[in-house]
C-alpha cells in the first residue's frame, strides 16, 4: 500500500477536521493550528464531538490526555467515554470540558520541591497545535490528546510547556528582525527540528539475561570481542532480514500516526541502527519523537528484539546519539538560515546565523546542562560524538566571508557559484553544499540548519530544544535593538545590519572552531579561550542554579527562577538515582553471577593442579607451573573484585549520608563512576579467562552479532 494512503490515518488531521466538524469550527480550528493564536473556547464542545465521533468509528473506546512529564518518558491515564443517561443507560461521552482539561494525580510526578507530596493536584491542558491521535492497543485504540502539565499555580510540570513559551519567544523577536529588514507579510516565525534516532537491536533472549541491561539500560561488564565496529562493515550495509521486517512494520505504525519517517539505515555500531524523519514543527517534532521510541520499543518485543535507547549501552563501540538538526522558518514557508540569491536575502541570512552564533557562545553552559546525563556522560567526549565543550563548525567558506566582513575588506577571489553575494563588497559565493561536515562538532552548520549533536539519544528533545530557542530569542532581542539604534541616526539599513553583524562576529569568534574536536589540542585551546569544558553531569547541572541563567530563563518567560531550580533538583537527583541503580546492580552480578563462575573454575584448576602434581616427566611440570600460575592470576582477580565492590558498596553508603546535593553528585561523579569502571576491568578479565561455558553472561559477540 502507498504510503500516501495511510499516513496520518491515525491522526485527527485536516481531512478528519473537515468530515466531522462543521465548517467554520474547523475553520476556526485550523487557525488556531497554523497561526499559533488563542482557542476559541466556545468551539471546544463541537471539537470533542467530532473527535470522539471520529475516534469511535476508528475503534476507539477511551480517551486520554496524552503528556511528558520531567521523568523523560510520555505518560497517559485513560478514561472510557462510558456515561450514563438520565434513564441509567449506558451511551458515549466527550465533553469539551473533558478535552480541554483533565486531572491526573500529580504528586508522584518529579515537581523538584515545586510540590509538596501531598500537593497532588495537576492539571493537563489540551495542546490544540499538536494533532490528536490513536494509540493502537492489543484490543482496541485509545484517543490520545497532547496535552501541557502543569501545576495548581500554573507551574510547568512538564518538558513541553517550556518548549511552547520557548517558541512564542523565538517567534517575538524574530518577527521584530524581519519587520526591520523590510518583510511586511511573517505574521510568526517558528523553530523546525528534524532529530535523528540511534539505538540498538539485540536478540531478546539475550537482553532477558543480561540484569545489567535491564535494570540499568547499558552492560556493566562485558569483554571486548575480537571484532567489533574495526571493519567499518556495519555502516550503511545491507541490513538483515529479521531487522528491515522489524523496521518496516515500525515505519507502518508511524506513518499511521502522521509521523514523516524519511531515512533508515544502519549505524556504524554492530547492532546500532538509525531513525531519520523529515523536518516538522519544533513541539510536533518532540513529540512524534516520543512516539517513535515508544513505537520501536512495542514492535521489537513483537519481533523478540529488545529496543536499547540507552547512550552508551555498549563499551569499546560508538554510542548513541540524538541529532537535532534545527532551523528557523517563517510563516511564508522561508528558511531563515538559508543563504538566499539577493544582498536583501542574505543580510537576513548573516543575522539569523549570528543569532545562533551569540545564542551558543553566551550560553554554551546552559545549553550543556540541557543535554547533562548519567549515560550522556559516557558518550560526550568519545569518538562518536562530540566533546563537552560547546562549540560551532561553519565550513570553510562560510569560515573564510565572517572573516571577510570582519577585516572589512574588499577584494577577494569569486567562486563559481555566486548563491551567496553580500551586495557591500565582492565576497566570495557560498554554495549551501559547498563545505565539509564536521562529525565532532556540537553544533555544525550543514547549508541551511543547524546540527545539534551532543543530545543523548534516550533524551526528550524538548528540554534542549526550549533552552536554544530562548538563547537565540536573546541574541535575536539584542541584535534588533543595536540594529533599531544604528538606524537612529539615518544610516542606510544595509550598512547598520552589516556593522552590528561585523560587531557580532568579534564577540562570538572564540567560539567558531573549524578543526578536530575529539583532539586534545583541541581541549587545551578551548581552556585557552575561556569556553566551558563541563566534562560530568554534576558539573553542566550547575548551569541551571546560575543566578544570570536562571534570569535570563526568566527574562524571556520560558522558565521562571523556581521552575529553573526545580529542574536542577529533578536532574541531580535522577543522576544519582541513575547510578544508585548500576551500583546495586552491578553488586548482584558480582556476587550472584562473576564470582560464584569464578569460583567453580578455582575448584575445576584446583581440581587439575592435584592431577597434574601426581605426573612425571618435563611436560607435566611445565603443564603444572602455567596450571599454578593461571590459578594465582584468577585468585589475584578475584580477591581484587571483592575488594573493589566492598569499597565501592562503602563508598555508596558513605555519599548517602551527605545531605548537601551538590556535593553529593559530585561525589557520585568523582568516586563512584571511576569505581564501576574499575570493578568492570577486573570482571572484563574473567570473563576473557574462564572458560565459555562456566561464564553466565552472554557476551559481546552473541549480543552484537547474533540476529
């Protein structure tokens, strides 16, 4: 079946709109979806009706407000559309009380000392710009209603709410620099994100036996296998017949539900697969991104592969990531960060990338802190993804003209292509292809967007994607009031753009890098130059205590000063939480699992050494000293694991006791994690020792190669 024919299906979209509603509700509707202006309250009533209407004869038998907490996760509580007549009969109902507005309990939900426990009123509110949908179940569909979370005062309880006054921001002051430039027909400007999604597949009956995985969402000991990602084979290659069908029944269900999956492939990983959709409406986007993971989770266990979203789920091969390509576009359908064909056009081209660049350089912590993690810590940094230092890639021609307009010169070679001509001096052309890509980079300019590459992959997006639209609805803010005070004194428009587009360039080159990233040239340069190189998570979350971000959070009505802190609280304490749970579950391995193997190979050795001491002869007594001394390595091993796990256990119960929660994470990030590695190398050593079938973990290459 064509694609055209179902996607969307499962989704109240325009067409549903216009079968089941009257026309100027769905009139009025649709404006409220494409303008980003205020509900007609008087038509919510008429809405509910035709969506309930649509849902039931789609299948459905109940309705849900459909939300994304602080846990990272979505969460749902589903209500039947069951009443009751005057008469006691039993018939369907939807008020539109019920879709506006819904209660679930919120006391349980992270609220980071926002909320008392006993506080547990919550409300979700219906996010009309994000299209309802069917959740498909075992025996029937649910309506699912995206919704906002707040609290009683009107507190965000949620990721997405931020994300939605992150947008109005962005959309405020990139208005005012459009208007300044001349464009009379923008009535609003939005953030489109396209995030690609890496993870891993393995065979469930391996996942099932792995309590590391489980319990935790990566190994906490696993030996290097002899081959890895060293051939480069998995890359693009031809993807296995148990894993495209997998891949095509999730690509079916998403494009049921309107989710525009355009690139599957294989990742250089073995196991490790991508996800790419085309560009969608910042919130839209978050929240179809939620969708696919919870949809890839659902299909593999159909499949007997289980779904690892985790960052780093595997050592000694690339982790996962969650590209976040993002752009500006106006109501006119104009990408703002595309290189136009006139001197107007790329004027409003140089200050929207400006923009970005003053929005990384001024904010580079607290964009940080928003992709911090217990897992991202094991990826940022590593050859697969770029460094804990925010920095930005422009390509070496787009490199060469802000050089260019910085000297303010006036001579300089053409090239070819003339897609990019400033119209004030003979600069040369930029081609939107015409660079290099920069895989280390953080944030590397591709042509015409941005690439945001540090987000972990298990991350909402929502929560990364708030705090950069309000850094460069800040730099949008301060650029148009320089541009609105160079025009003071009459100067033509061309020339005021292009002084305060030079003065930025000045104040944001320490923050362009063009090289290796992962080197550590690299590191010391970006030390030389200031930048934050926030290497833990504990370190990054700090940014969101900093009384000048947590101002200017609030400056620009994204996150008040007590929301801000709030989220500092939520992430420290799930970054302890996070790696409480490896500890606890890597003890149990240890003394449940690894040691008991190693045990009975002490007693198999002890078992052969006394055989062997009865032989005579030059080969027995050789065979004897490697028997000894292969038994005196394990004993050496297996006194050293103990050792380890009993420090690290007191270690634990040790940073328990400390209330001060900074200092605590610190302790966690400083002590406890270089202790896991540790105890991992000792266990990675038995493992590579004992014998296949004493050893009770399956390994690396069963779990990576066998589909």
């Amino acid at each position: 079946m064509p694609i055209s024919e179902i996607f969307g299906i499962n989704t109240f979209n325009r067409a549903a709109m216009q079968r089941y509603l009257p026309a100027e509700t769905c009139s009025k509707l649709i404006e409220t979806i494409e303008n980003g202006s205020r509900l007609d309250m008087s038509i919510a009533a008429e809405v509910a009706q035709g969506m309930k209407e649509w849902a039931m004869d789609r299948g459905a038998t109940h309705f849900c407000h459909w939300f994304q907490p602080q846990t990272g996760l979505s969460a749902e509580k589903h209500d039947a559309f069951i009443a009751f007549d005057s008469r006691g009969n039993p018939i369907e109902k939807f008020s539109g009380g019920q879709l506006i507005q819904s209660e679930p309990d919120a006391s349980s939900f992270p609220s980071g000392g926002m909320r008392s426990t006993f506080e547990a009123r919550g409300y979700t509110a219906w996010d009309p710009s994000s299209p309802a949908l069917l959740l498909e179940g075992p025996n029937g569909k649910t309506l699912a209603i995206p919704s906002a979370f707040i609290g009683y005062y009107g507190e965000a309880l949620d990721l997405k709410t931020p994300l939605l006054k992150s947008m109005e921001s962005v959309s405020k002051y990139a208005l005012a620099i459009l208007k300044l430039l001349g464009n009379t027909t923008a009535r609003r400007v939005v953030s489109m994100t396209g995030p690609e999604q890496e993870y891993f597949l393995i065979d469930r009956a391996f996942y099932a036996l792995r309590p590391d995985l489980i319990m935790s969402g990566r190994t906490l000991q696993g030996a290097k296998p002899p081959k890895g990602q060293e051939l480069e084979d998995h890359y693009f290659g031809t993807i296995k017949p148990r894993i495209l069908a997998f891949m095509q029944e999730a690509e079916y269900e998403l494009f049921k539900l309107g989710i525009p999956c355009k690139t599957r492939h294989n990742e250089v990983a073995p196991g490790q697969y991508e996800l790419a959709p085309i560009f969608e409406v910042s919130h839209i986007a978050a929240d179809h991104n939620q969708l696919i993971s919870g949809t890839l989770r659902r299909v593999a266990r159909r499949h007997d592969l289980a779904f690892i979203i985790h960052e780093k789920p595997f050592a000694g091969v690339n982790g996962s990531g969650k590209h976040v390509n993002w752009s500006l576009q106006d109501s006119d359908k104009n990408n703002l960060l595309e290189p136009g064909n006139t001197p107007q056009a790329n004027l409003q081209f140089l200050v929207f990338l400006m923009s970005v660049l003053k929005a990384v350089h001024k904010r580079a912590g607290i964009i940080r802190a928003s992709v911090a993690s217990a897992g991202n810590d094991h990826r940022l940094g590593a050859n697969e993804a770029p460094p804990a230092i925010m920095s930005i890639f422009l390509g070496e021609q787009l490199d060469h003209i802000l050089n260019s307009i910085e000297k303010g010169s006036k001579n300089h070679d053409s090239t070819e292509k003339r897609l990019l001509s400033l119209g004030i001096s003979a600069l040369p052309a930029v081609s939107r292809d015409y660079t290099d890509r920069n895989r280390t980079s953080p944030f590397a300019f591709t042509g015409n967007k941005f690439e945001f590459r540090a987000v972990g992959s298990a991350f909402s997006i929502s929560s990364p994607l708030a705090i950069l639209n309000t850094a460069v609805a800040e730099a949008l803010d301060d650029l148009g009031t320089r541009i609105r005070d160079g025009l003071k004194d009459g100067a033509p428009i061309d020339r005021v753009v292009m002084d305060v587009v030079r003065a930025a360039i000045l104040e944001t080159k320490l923050i362009r890098f063009e090289g290796n990233n992962y080197s550590q040239e690299w590191v010391q340069e970006a030390e030389r130059r200031g930048l934050p190189n926030l290497r833990t998570t504990p370190e990054a979350l700090t940014y969101w205590n900093h009384e000048d971000e947590k101002q200017f959070l609030d400056r620009y009505k994204v996150f008040s000063v007590q929301e801000a802190e709030s989220r500092y609280h939520i992430e420290v304490e799930r970054y302890i939480k996070a790696v409480e749970i490896e500890v606890e579950t890597l003890r149990d391995m240890v003394h449940t699992m690894i040691l008991p193997a190693a045990h009975r190979y002490q007693a198999q050795l002890g078992s052969s050494i006394n055989g062997l001491s009865a032989l005579q002869g030059k080969e027995a007594s050789q065979a004897l000293a490697y028997a000894q001394k292969n038994a005196c390595d394990l004993a050496s091993h297996v006194a050293a694991l103990y050792q380890k796990m009993e420090s690290l256990v007191e270690t634990k119960a040790e940073a328990a006791t400390v209330m001060d929660l900074p200092k605590k994470a610190s302790l966690f990030a400083t002590e406890i994690v270089p202790a896991l590695t540790s105890i991992r190398n000792t266990a990675d050593w038995l493992e590579e020792t004992l014998p296949d079938d004493l050893w009770p973990l399956p390994k690396y290459r069963e779990v990576l190669f066998v589909k």
